[in-house]
C-alpha cells in the first residue's frame, strides 16, 4: 500500500479531547464528528484539510480518552494516516481495529505542508519535499491481519 | 525468566503457562463493559459483524453514565439504542437512571469485579480495577464489540515499571496527591504501553479507595493497566460484594521490571496538576494565589464514601466561598444514600454546595458543570486537557478532595488545613 499527501502537523500530547470534544459525543454519526476535528485546537483544520492528507505529531498522540470517535473523524476528515513519535496505546489499537493507518517514527524533520510518501509494504516515508527517506518498523503480522482483514470484525468473522 | 503480575494473569486467561512483554495473545475476558457515549458505536459494530448474541450474557456490562440522565436529545436515543440493544440481547447488567452510578464506582461496589479478573471496557479509566487485583484496561469501541461477540481480546502482553511503595501518608495527603506525583515524576507517556505495578511495605497502609484512585489514573501515565498486590484489605473488600472466590496472583519474585521507583509516601504532599496537563504536579511550596469560579467533588477517581466523608469534614459548618460554584456528585446510588444517612448531603447543601444525582458530567464537559471561557475550576476528576470541562479558554486543576474543599472555602487554589 502506497499514500501520497501533504503535511498538517501539531505537537506532542494531542489528547482525544482535542480531537473530538467531549461535547460533540451525543452522536456517533461519522460525518459530524468530522465536522469537529481537532477545532479546540485548530479551528481551521476541518477547511483545509484534504483527501490524503497526512497529519504528523510528536509523542503520546491520542492519549486521554478511550473514544473511538477520535480515529474515526481523523479518518472520516480524509487523513490518510497518522505518523507519530508515539501513540497513546488505546489510539494505537482503535486506528487499527477500523482501518485508520498509522506509523510511529521520528517526525522532528516533518514540516507542516511538507510531501509525503508512504510505502507500507516496505516500511519506508519518503519526505518528498525535503528529499529525505526514513524508515520505519512494519506492524506484527497480527496486526497486520486484522489491517488486511479490513478491521478487527472483519479478521474474527470466522470465530463467531 | 520471572512474571509480572499482570503477565502471570495474562497468562492464565490465554492458556499459557508462560507469557513474556511483546507477545500477542487473544485472552478470555471475565467481564466487557461499555458507557453511554462508547457503546452506541460497539453495537454499531457488533451488528455489522452479523452476530447474532452477546457471547455471554452475564459478562456483559452497560452502564449508562456519562451524558445521563440525559442532557440533549441526541444524548437521549443514544441511551435509548443501548437499552434496547440490552433488551434484545437479554444482557442482565444493563444500569440506567436510578441505579446506575459512575462505572468504575459502581462495577468494584456491586462486586462485579474481584481479584485476579481479566476485563476490558470502551473506557479509558477501566484500568481502576488493578487496585483489586485484576488486570483490567481501556479499550475502543470496535474492541468491545469484538469482545461481546467473542469473549476474546488482542493483547500485548506490557512489560512494567515497579513503584516500590514505603512508608505512609501524612494527614490530608490521599491517594489523589501520590498518583499526581506519580505523574510528576514521570509524565503523561512515561509508562506508555507498559503496567505499572505497586508494591512495597507501604501499600498496606493505603485504603481500597486510595488504591482505587491511585489505579484509576494509571492511564494518565499511559500505561496499559495499574495493579496492587492482593491483601487482607483487598480480600474482606470483595468478600463483602462478591460470592466467587477471588484468585489470587504474585508476581515472580524473579520478574523483571524496567525500571524500579522508590516512593516513600511519607514525603508525598497535597499536590495539584496544572492545566493543561496532568503531568503538571505542583505541591503548595509552589502554589501562588490563583482565584477560582467552580469546584467538582466527584467522579470515577474521586466519587466514593471515602472522598464525601473527606470533603465534608471540611466543608461542615463552613460556607463555600460567594462566586464559587461547588458541586458535588456522589458516584452510585449507593454512595448517595450513604452519604445521605450519614448526614454528609446536609452539610454540603447547608455549605452552598449543589449535590447532584450520580453521571461523569462535568469531567468531560459534558453537562452538570460546564465552565464558561476564562474560568477556572479545581476538579477531583482526572483530566485536565484544553477544554475538558469546558470552553478551550478555561482551565482544570486536578486536586484531592481535601484540597478540592478547601479551595472551594477559600475562594482559591488552597490546602486543607
């Protein structure tokens, strides 16, 4: 799998809370909690962000809250994937049971508006604006399956 | 190589006579739990999976807390669809309105989990019941359908970090100020993905509610789960709410642990965490008047008997301070109708405070107490995040109940006294 965007970049910590308010929970409806992403603390990320964009941050992204809301309007807003320093743990495991790609690498060279490509099979971020390439650790093949699989309902289909 | 804890009942509820950190196991679940805000979205899930039945349905849990009783419509046919997915599914532990209290109150209350369980919940703050001895952790929404449905979860197993605990609390220091000092020390990802397990000759000194807190905020630091050993405190707490038999689990006394922080808790002091952050721990040496406009007694971090009784010591005979709003939310039923024959609800009332039935409410700005731009609140709950509670301009200080009172009597960030 390969992904092309551009960068739109915060800082370490950003918890649930500022990606999807609590206030915005009285619904579980895509759509509208894309509506609010991220606005406490980037009122204009929901107009200016693209299809395929990429958004880039630097540790604990995701941590606070256990919603499930959260990876879900990064991913309804048409993020293409999340590259982190690290991932708060419950994030980590939401993004991947619904299909949301994430990659946890260094992001201190990753500027705001900057090109990325991303090869997942071969683990490798290529800065495209800064003519740079990293890599990075592939997911378990666990992980991997249940990506694949098109989510974690999809990969226990069988067990049911 | 030893165990951990935690490793040791991973590795029972996966049929592993050994597991070691980083390994991915599918575990047996005891117990799935989910909130009105997580849960609409796992049987959203659970039905596009074509299941058909929960895969027990004594081990599933709804407990409808968080925008209840209902704050808005929308809030309303959320609570409305768990209630009938529950009726449809025949799940026995469906707690609405008038019974239900804040989740992790009310689950360690009702007995419903005890020492040496495996449970998940679409909550971050399911880790509280490591001070019970069980491994429990937070968990999405797509997790506990999945669980629901299969009774399994993926797992990888943490590694840890051991809080060798000695000595003991000084007089109006609670398990509130050592978790935030916790906090301090190593931040808000410095146990990230890890466990951090308690230990030491000072964990007998803690009280079930010092531990309860003390857990419950492990996720704070980012760790998977926070888990005390099991003692006779422990066993005569599940006893009294639960007929099956606790199972009881050591660590190896050759387990290894990343890192080892002594805590002597003696020199623990009345700490507040700062806005925005959790990690910002400051004790009063470093404290300078800051004026407040609200103060939240309540939640699942500090909702029990143990945290009114505290703050009603203070409060009693006193009056909250004009232009402070103080709220009080005992977390179940039961802590309600306690605090009530004990006489606490009068004090808080006869003190200017509002008390209010039990919900989550105002720790995540959902309604009860929602803070206007610029104010300021201190809060026994446990986040303080850019609008939290609120608008994005206001702020949080985490605190303990005592220190939570006495603010709200001095009109201040302030210590008890």
């Amino acid at each position: 799998m390969l992904t092309k965007g551009t960068v739109i970049k915060y800082g370490d910590n950003v918890d649930t809370d500022v990606i999807i308010p609590a206030r915005y929970l009285n619904t579980s409806d895509e759509k509208e909690l894309a509506s609010h992403c991220m606005e406490d603390i980037d009122k204009t990320f929901v107009t200016r962000v693209k299809p395929g964009d990429i958004m880039v941050a630097g540790t604990n992204f995701g941590c606070g809250s256990s919603r499930e809301h959260a990876p879900l309007a990064i991913k309804t807003s048409g993020i293409a994937c999340v590259v982190a320093k690290s991932f708060a743990r419950i994030f980590y495991r939401n993004a991947i049971n619904i299909g949301l790609p994430i990659i946890e690498c260094d992001t201190d060279a990753i500027d705001e508006g900057d090109t990325l490509e991303i090869d997942f099979d071969k683990g490798e971020l290529k800065n495209l604006t800064k003519n740079t390439t990293s890599t990075f650790a592939p997911f378990p093949p666990f992980l991997q399956d249940i990506i694949k699989a098109g989510g974690l309902l999809k990969s226990i289909g069988g067990q049911k | 190589m030893g165990m951990t804890m935690t490793q040791k009942i991973l590795a029972a509820h996966c049929g592993e006579k050994h597991v070691e950190a980083g390994q991915i196991i599918q575990a047996n679940i005891d117990l799935v739990l989910g909130n009105d805000i997580t849960t609409p979205v796992a049987i959203n899930e659970f039905n596009k999976s074509g299941c058909s039945c929960v895969y027990d349905q004594n081990k599933v849990v709804f407990v409808m807390d968080h925008f209840t009783p209902n704050k808005d419509i929308k809030a309303a046919e959320q609570s409305k669809q768990i209630r009938d997915f529950a009726k449809d599914k025949g799940i026995v532990n469906c707690f609405d309105v008038g019974e239900m209290g804040v989740e992790h109150a009310l689950l360690p209350e009702r007995g419903m989990v005890i020492c040496g369980d495996l449970v998940i919940g679409a909550d971050s703050h399911t880790c509280t019941y490591g001070a019970l001895g069980a491994f429990s952790t937070g968990v999405g929404s797509t997790d506990m359908a999945a669980g629901m449905a299969t009774g399994k979860v993926w797992l990888k197993v943490p590694s840890a970090i051991k809080f060798n605990l000695t000595g003991q609390l000084n007089k109006n220091v609670y398990g509130k100020d050592v978790i935030l000092h916790i906090l301090g020390l190593i931040g808000v990802d410095g146990a990230l993905y890890k466990s951090m397990e308690f230990a030491g000759d000072g964990v007998a000194s803690l009280s079930i509610s010092d531990r309860l807190c003390i857990a419950n905020m492990a996720i704070e630091c980012g760790a998977k789960n926070g888990i005390f050993p099991v003692d006779e405190k422990t066993l005569e707490y599940v006893r009294a709410r639960s007929n099956r038999e606790p199972v009881v689990y050591e660590a190896d006394p050759d387990a290894v642990y990343e890192r080892v922080i002594d805590i002597d808790l003696s020199t623990v002091k009345q700490t507040v965490a700062f806005p925005h952050l959790p990690e910002n721990a400051r004790t009063f040496d470093d404290i300078p008047d800051i004026p407040i406009d609200q103060v939240v007694i309540g939640s699942c971090t500090n909702g029990r008997l143990e945290d009114l009784v505290i703050a009603a010591d203070i409060l009693r005979g006193k009056k909250v301070a004009k232009g402070v709003r103080c709220i009080v939310i005992p977390a179940t039923q039961k802590i309600y109708l306690d605090a009530m024959e004990m006489g606490l609800l009068r004090d808080f009332v006869e003190a200017g405070c509002a008390v209010s039935t039990p919900t989550c409410g105002p720790c995540l700005g959902g309604h009860m107490g929602v803070l206007a731009k610029g104010e300021r609140c201190v809060a026994t709950t446990n986040r303080n995040f850019v609008g939290r509670m609120g608008h994005p301009e206001s702020e949080v200080y985490l605190a303990s109940p005592a220190v939570a009172a006495a603010s709200a009597l001095a009109g201040k960030i302030a210590p008890a006294e």
